[in-house]
C-alpha cells in the first residue's frame, strides 16, 4: 500500500484548480492564467481589486468612444431631448459617480480621474465639432424631412427610425387633425419634430390685419419673500426709493412677498402675514 505525501496532494489540487480556473484571476491567490492586457501589458478591462491611474484613464477613454458608437446605433429617438453628445456624457457620468457610492471596494479616486477625463473629452469633442464638419455632422446631423407639401415622406420614416403613429402622435401635440396641411415636418437631431403649417392654414396675426399693437413686454419679478432684485432695479434705472413710492401705501419692502415689474409700473400681489 502505497503512501500518499502532503505535497502529492498539493499538488493534485493546484493542478485541478488551475484547470477549472484557466484564464481566471483566483482572488487572494497566486495561482492567474492567462489574462487579456491593454497596452503595453497594462490590464484594465479585468475586474480587479485596485486600478492605476493610467488604468482608470484608459476605462475612461474606451468606455468614451464605445457610447459613443452604441449610442449611434441607438438612433435620435433614444436620446429625446438631449444632443448626442450630451446624451452620452449624462448616461456615463451617472453610473461613474453611482457606482463608488454603493460599492465599498471601488475608491473615489478612481471615478473622478475617469469624470475629469469625460469631461476634458467632451470639451474637446465640442471643439473639434466647431472645427471639422464631418465630425459635426455625426454628433449633430441634419434635420430629417418627414413631411413635405402635405406628402408623407416615408423612406425618412425608416432612417429617423420612428413609426406612422408615432408621427400622428407627435402632430396631434401640435393641434395638427389634418397631414395635408403641414408644409413641412422636420425630425431634429434631439428627437424632437419641428411642425410648419401651410400658409393658409398658418394663424391670423395683427400683422396681417395691419393692426396697432403695444410694445412686448414682459412680467418680472422685483421683490420676492421681501428681497429686492438689485440687479434688475439697476436694469431699469431705478433705484430702491423709486420702489417705495410703487408700492405705497407699504412702507417696508420686507412686509411684501412678491411685486413685478412691468414697463416701469410696479403691481403688489401680496404681503407677507405677520
């Protein structure tokens, strides 16, 4: 009967283990296979107990350039709202700084490197949009035509990548019961469309009747919880004594909870309880 010694035994288990965990990272262990390096043998899309500066810096720039291409195929419609570019930067900000926060092996060091990198991409990509316009053009294309004339250009339809009742939706939001009196229909490139009605069908303003209107003015407020608006007072050329005598009989603007001011006249709605 032959004796099994301890390092046997050893050695049995390292080489199962190595077999079961070929290409894998056993924590806390020497025992590694072969793992997928960055460059210059630099290993960053591993999970990892720690990362080096250079490491989180290139997570920041491949996960950059990745959205920016899944976020292309994803079309306009994903977005709704926000620029392509901004669309991205809000999506891989957010789970950069969650992140950290609800793990307690990930460190903070290592979410603001890859936010500071985000963001110095961002400003860079915003640059380089001003200065070529090919690249211009992918971060913000072309308005699509979805109407022309009254005509329903279907062949946009596909390449905006939205469907017929989500155009009628879209026209119901803006009053439009009838396609043929659209002139022209635009889907912009933050997923919003922009509606022209025909000229007949436009509304009648005092412009076509020739008609005398007022000046445009508009309602700002002044004094809001008793606090003055001192850059809007030095706007109007007016000062903190011209204000009293508008909202007389009230001798303390701290007794006022919001006045507005409107082509110099001042209107009081209400004073503070008290």
């Amino acid at each position: 009967m032959s004796i099994i010694k301890p390092s046997q035994i050893a050695h049995s288990i390292y080489k199962m283990m190595e077999k079961r965990f070929s290409g894998r990272v056993l924590k806390g262990s020497s025992l590694t296979g072969p793992k997928v390096k960055g460059l210059n043998g630099v290993d960053f899309f591993e999970s990892k107990e720690s990362l080096t500066a250079i490491e989180w810096i290139l997570r920041g720039i491949v996960s950059f350039i990745f959205l920016l291409i899944a976020a292309k195929f994803l079309g306009q419609r994903s977005i709704s709202q926000l620029r392509f570019l901004d669309f991205i930067l809000a999506l891989t900000l957010g789970n950069i700084i969650a992140h950290p926060l609800s793990d307690e092996e990930l460190g903070l060091k290592g979410s603001m490197i890859t936010t500071i990198v985000l963001i110095v991409l961002y400003i860079a990509t915003t640059w380089l949009g001003l200065k070529w316009p090919f690249f211009k053009r992918y971060l913000d294309p072309s308005p699509i035509t979805l109407i022309k004339q009254g005509l329903i250009q279907f062949e946009n339809l596909s390449k905006a990548r939205i469907s017929i009742d989500y155009l009628f939706s879209e026209l119901r939001k803006e009053k439009v019961e009838d396609v043929q009196k659209v002139a022209l229909a635009l889907w912009e490139p933050g997923g919003t469309i922009s509606v022209f009605m025909d000229t007949p069908y436009q509304p009648v303003t005092p412009a076509n009747l020739k008609l005398e209107t007022q000046p445009f003015t508009i309602l700002r407020p002044i004094i809001v919880d008793g606090k003055v608006d001192m850059s809007l007072l030095q706007e109007i050329g007016k000062d903190t004594g011209w204000l009293l005598t508008q909202i007389a009989p009230i001798s303390n603007i701290q007794e006022v909870s919001l006045a507005i001011v409107e082509n110099e006249t001042v209107r009081v709605f209400s004073r503070a309880k008290g």
